[in-house]
C-alpha cells in the first residue's frame, strides 16, 4: 500500500514537471508601466498585469492578497477581467487605460479625479468604457491624475484633473469627467504626464501644455501654458511625458535623445546643470537638451526619476536616479547623469519606464523587469528587489 502511495505521489510529480516544460511561454507584443504597477498585451490582445491593485488598475477585482504596507497586489501576471481584446494598454498612476482593437477607450482602477472618463469619479477594477461614442481612437496614455487619447482622425481628448491646464482646453483648474476636445491641432500621438501633456503631430512637431514650473512645457521662458504651446527644434518621430515628474523625452528624426523639464535625479541625461527653475531652485532645462549618448535610438521612456532607451539595435540603456537598481547595471544607490548599459546584453524590442522600475521585451517577446519591487511590480513572482533584467514569472 505505501509503495503503491509513493509511486501514485511520483507519477502525480511527473505528470506536474511535464505540464510546465509543455506549457506555452508567456509572450507579450507591448507593455507599459506605472506608478507601482505594469501590464502587457499578448499577440491575442488579451491584456495582463501585475504589481499593485490598491486601487483596481491590475482591472481584476479577485486580486486582494495584501503586499507591502497593507495594500493588494499580485507578484505575478494576472489577466484582466474582460473579454474585450485590447490593441494598446497605458498604465498610470493607479489606473490603467486601453484602446480596444476597435479603438474604444476603457479605463480602470483609481478615479478620484474623474481620469477613468466615465462621468463619475467612481473607481472601478473592471474596464468601464470611456465616455465617448461615435470616435474610434489611435493612441490613449493615461498619466497621474488625468488621462488623454488622439482619434484615428487626429483630434486629441483629455479628461481628469485640470490642474495647470493640463487637459488642454484653454482653462485651468477644476477637471472633467468625460473626454474634452485639446484646442487647436490634429495628432498623431499623446503622452500624458504629471501636471502637463505632450502631443506629436503627423509632420513630427511637438506640442506641450500645462504646468510649467520646471520647464516641462519645453518652450522656454516658464510661463503655464493651457494651450498646446510649440516645443522648439526638429521633428520628432516619439515624445514621452513622464507620468509621475515634471519632464518630457523624445527621440528626433535623426534618431537622438532629447529631454526637457526638471532634472533633480539627472534623468535629462546631461552631464552638466543647465538651468535652475522652481522653489527651492532645482536642476532643470525649460528647452530640449541633447541626452550624451551615441544613438541612433528608436524609443524613450520616463516615469519618475529615470529614463531608459532602446538603441536602432535593442540595447538598452538608462540614466538617472538608481536607489531601487531601476537603472538595470547591477547596482543600486548610484546615480548616473550619463546613460548606462543595462545588464545582460539582451536585445529588446520594447521598454517601459515605471516609479523605481523599468521593464522590457525581448525580441521574442519574453518579459523582463527589474528594480524596486515591494509590490511586486517587477512581476518575478517575490517581492526581492532585482538590479538586474529579471524574467516576469509564468501566470
């Protein structure tokens, strides 16, 4: 009898080990990061997250085991409650926003601000449909407190908080339940950012608005700008707000890096202080600066106090603050105003900067974070900080 228990234990054990070497790995086309929290689309537009859900923006209500301080979280990837298949996803700062294939706007997760769009500041860890109809959408970002998308006709719509005239409307203050028309341009893309919001055309200029205290806006000198304002230089191919600090990103046409905005954690990328902006003064630059760094480069991201890009080649490299290790070298603690190599030599197709985190994707596919941790935001399936590329553990 106890031989017979031991072998049904080993074959049991067996059948287990032989599941997970057949099982499918876990593959995503995109990704993005937010405050503490990441998501990816699968090739089946299926959308999955991780990280913190202390305020519904993994978009699963079933996730409540607590993490760090208290709050929900899952370590590894959850799939998002809906059967809507997704073309793009945006994670915030505790809230989540997507283009469905369709191109209709859904948001979930934080609301306080109406930055869900759905006429309520009611939260929701479901997706709820953004309130629009008739329009389909071509890109959506969501940022701190507000939100913004760019129809497939080129007419961009923000909602949320309105502070500093980031919505784009012509006032400040306040703030919008639904989506709100930008005054004055047709784009081709968005990026919603702390108290500002940057915008490209389809010829490759940049626009910006709102707060303007540490340069943000990027049109020197700092005046609030609650309309877009024309960010000077040469056409862009991306722009990049960050979501959680007042500074923009962006790669021209010729490939290079520029950054513009505050530069307290030298996350510009500049070797020296440029200018001195805000009480108490800070390091900043109120007009687009060259990173030092050899491109070409094909694609920028900034959250909070890093930047990360990817090179024409897929390397990655990041700069800025690395108290958590979010800079990937291997160390933590060692600020960098020059970009530097992430570990590992691996070949990405996509990056995503997060608060104290970044994450990437290889080209084929595969997942990788690294930085802080403590809410499980790398993925990894534990909450360790990791320094260095990290795969995000199978669902």
């Amino acid at each position: 009898m106890i031989l017979g228990l031991v072998l049904a234990l080993l074959g049991a054990s067996l059948a287990v080990a032989r599941a997970a070497a057949q099982a499918p790995p876990f593959v995503l086309d995109s990704i993005t990061a937010g405050a503490d929290h990441a998501c990816g689309l699968t090739p089946q537009h299926a959308a999955w997250c991780w990280g913190s859900n202390a305020d519904g923006e993994l978009g699963n209500p079933a996730v409540t085991e607590p993490c760090a301080g208290g709050d929900a979280c899952s370590a590894k990837p959850v799939k998002v409650a809906t059967s809507v298949p997704f073309a793009s996803i945006s994670a915030g700062h505790g809230f989540t926003c997507a283009l469905s294939t369709s191109g209709v706007p859904y948001c979930w997760g934080s609301n306080g601000y109406g930055q869900l769009g759905i006429g309520s500041q009611t939260s929701s860890s479901r997706p709820a449909k953004v309130g629009i109809e008739g329009v389909a959408f071509q890109s959506i970002s969501a940022g701190d407190t507000h939100a913004c998308a760019v129809t497939t006709g080129g007419v961009a719509y923000c909602w949320g908080s309105n502070a500093g005239g980031k919505l784009g409307t012509g006032g400040t203050g306040g703030g919008h339940t639904v989506p709100v028309a930008v005054t004055g341009h047709l784009f081709r893309s968005i990026s919603a950012g702390y108290f500002h919001t940057c915008a490209m055309t389809r010829e490759g200029a940049v626009y910006c608005w709102g707060r303007n205290e540490q340069g943000e806006v990027g049109n020197a000198p700092r005046a609030q700008s609650s309309l877009p304002a024309r960010v000077p230089g040469a056409a862009f191919r991306l722009v990049h707000s960050a979501a959680q600090f007042d500074y923009t990103c962006g790669v021209d046409a010729n490939g290079a890096l520029l950054c513009w905005g505050a530069d307290c954690f030298a996350q510009l990328g500049a070797d020296s202080l440029l200018e001195q902006c805000g009480t108490p003064p800070m390091p900043c630059s109120t007009k687009p600066a060259a990173v030092h760094a050899t491109g070409p480069f094909r694609t920028v991201s900034d959250e909070f106090s890093h930047t990360c890009a990817l090179s024409a080649d897929g390397a990655a490299s990041c700069w800025g603050d690395n108290n958590a290790g979010q800079l990937g070298n291997g160390n933590s603690g060692d600020r960098s105003a020059v970009p530097v190599p992430v570990a590992g030599a691996q070949v990405f197709r996509a990056l995503a900067v997060g608060k104290e985190f970044t994450c990437a994707i290889t080209e084929q596919g595969a997942p990788l974070c690294w930085g802080l941790n403590s809410k499980g935001q790398l993925g990894s399936g534990d909450v360790a900080v990791h320094a260095t590329p990290t795969p995000v553990a199978q669902p």
